[in-house]
C-alpha cells in the first residue's frame, strides 16, 4: 500500500502492532484521528507518551495501578483473606464487573505456555508463593482461562501450595447462563453433568 | 465499567473516539501498548502529536501530503488532463492500489448529505470548479460511493460543469468479479443489465 504521507505510514504501522489491528482499519483510524479536534489528538499524544512512565502495578497484586498499592489492595472493605488468580487486568475489570467477589486479586502476567517460550519463571508466580506464605490466606480461587495452558499454570501453582495447607478452589465450568445443550461442545458438556450441582428441595 | 488507572481510563475514552472501536476493544488495545517497548510507544505518542500539525493537505487536490502539492499532483508522468472525484484519501489509496488510473484525484471531503448536515458549501467542490475552469482537463470521472448520496453529489457536480463543455463519466456499477447473480440484489442486478457491455467478437 501507497501512503500519502510519511507521518499516516508511520502511524499506520504503530496501529498495526495492536491486537486484532489490520492495515486498512489502522489506516481508517489514523484517518478519522486526523479528522479530530486538534485538542483530542493532543491529548491522545500526550496520554500515550505518559503511560510507559506513569502508570505504576501494584506492589502486592500485580495490577495496574495509578500507586504503589491498588485501589483493591488498599481497600480495608475487601476480604483480605480470600485470593483470586487471575491472568491479566481485564480479567479482573471482568469480574469486578459481576460484583460477586470481594476479595482480592493476583495477576499472574498470563498462563504457561512453552509453544508461545512463556514459563513458569515469566509469570507472577514466585511472587505469589512469597505472598500466601506472609499472608496466609483463607483461600486462593482459581480464575484462570479454560484452555491446556490454563489447566497447566493451575496445577503448577497447586504443586507448589500443597505443603501449604490452604483452601484452593477453581470458578465452574459449564453451559453458559442462556446456552443451548446442542450447541455446547462435548467436554463442556460432559463436565457440567460430572460436576452438578446438588439441590436440596 | 471501573479501570485500575486514571490514564488507561482516559486512553480508554481517547480510543473509543475512534470508528468501530467500543469500549472492550479499546481497553485490549491500550493494555496491549503497555505491554510494548517503551521505544514504540514514545514514537507512537510523538507521531499522534504531530500529526496535526506536520500533516499538510494538497493545495491543488486536498489529499494528504507531506507537502505543498502532493506526491500525485508534482509527478510529471501522470495524465494531468484526467480528473478524477473521489470521497476521502481511503478512496485515493483503493484506485492507487488498482494500477489502472494515471491522472490526478480531487478529494471532496465527504459527499453531500441532509441527514448528517453536509451541505454542498462543506465539500471542495467550488476549488473543483475553479480547478476545472483553470485547468480545462479533458475527462471528469467520478469515483463516489454507490448510494442515494454518492449520487446527488454527482448530479450535483453534473450542474455545474454542464455550462463548462467538459467529458464527465463515472466509474461503472454492477456484479462485483466472482459475484453470484443469486446473492446479488435486485438494483445492482437489474442496472447491470442496462448498462451491459457489448463485445464484438
């Protein structure tokens, strides 16, 4: 493709490197930018230039952090006692959305997974090991993605808490609220029938 | 939905701005830039700064340029008597990539449209005018979006240089190549066949 202009080609190829970012719709956004009242785009420059440098992770969890300590992990509100892990910060946006956990949180960076060379040492684990053993939590729940890397960065950590002696559990897995049984895959399936849930009438 | 840092918020809303872009992506996007070197991300930042002010329009035909004239208008090798009237610089870029047009572009800026409050008077369409009396080229074509106000900005054109005795033409409307007649709809269908190509064998 043929630029116009230096700077588009440049801008362009920036856009590109963001997830799920092809050349013509980074080449829509660079446009529509131009389009922008000059006191936008000079902000957009200004906050970009800023973030590498400002924006701070929390010391205990690993999160995004505008402190030293997050915002979670400052809060006395929060069950301190109770540890969800999770794989990065929209997992935690995600399930701060559902407001059905009040505990608090440790991002481990991502899951194991030697096809992508990301070990055990690249994560947040050694750190979280440190924690639990300073901390001694209640429980540590596991609220990671359900894939083979998933599963092998749980029973990873699981390893390494056994001596521990500490309550682990995992979110369920199953047939999404709303889903049709046809059109759920096989293992999902057979797994939420092995793990029903009891009522008692 | 609640972000753990006020600048991820603000980018956030910065990238929202931009089209096809929600808040889910938008929050992937920006968390993925952290995640870049920070060499990448100062370029990015100083890029988008300054773009507004570096980026220059062609004086002649308003696409973007680096310069005064563009790259298109200041190349002696293109058929400067072929004028062709085109929406936006994505437009300039798609027939560019084609190979099958050597004159020059006149960017319009957009197309004439009540519902979005687009007049006449917000397009470059009077530099067009001034630029056909000036220049007196030879053939006119028009290269607009196939839609009801893709068309009345070219009859609206059409007016306008009706007095100026000038070859205007359009490019043509039909099956796209590879197109089934059965997916086709009943307009672009029936307008194919008016507008049939004869071919003498």
């Amino acid at each position: 493709m043929e630029y116009p202009s230096n700077i588009i080609k440049e801008l362009v190829d920036a856009f590109v490197k963001l997830p799920g970012i092809g050349k013509r719709t980074a080449l829509r956004m660079v446009l529509s930018l131009l389009k922008q009242e000059e006191e936008d785009v000079k902000k957009l420059g200004e906050l970009v230039l800023r973030m590498k440098t400002d924006i701070q992770f929390c010391q205990k969890c690993h999160t995004i952090s505008d402190n030293e300590l997050c915002h979670i992990c400052s809060d006395n509100n929060r069950e301190s006692n109770v540890i969800c892990i999770i794989e990065d910060h929209r997992d935690l946006i995600a399930i701060e959305n559902t407001k059905q956990f009040n505990g608090l949180y440790h991002v481990l960076g991502g899951v194991v997974s030697p096809i992508d060379g990301i070990g055990p040492e690249d994560l947040k684990i050694d750190s979280f090991v440190d924690r639990v053993r300073k901390d001694k939590p209640k429980e540590v729940v596991f609220a990671l993605r359900a894939t083979m890397e998933g599963d092998t960065t749980m029973y990873y950590i699981f390893n390494l808490l056994k001596e521990l002696n500490i309550k682990v559990s995992a979110i369920s897995r199953g047939i999404s609220i709303g889903g049709e049984l046809e059109f759920a895959d096989e293992v999902t399936l057979g797994r939420s029938i092995v793990n029903r849930t009891n009522y008692t009438l």
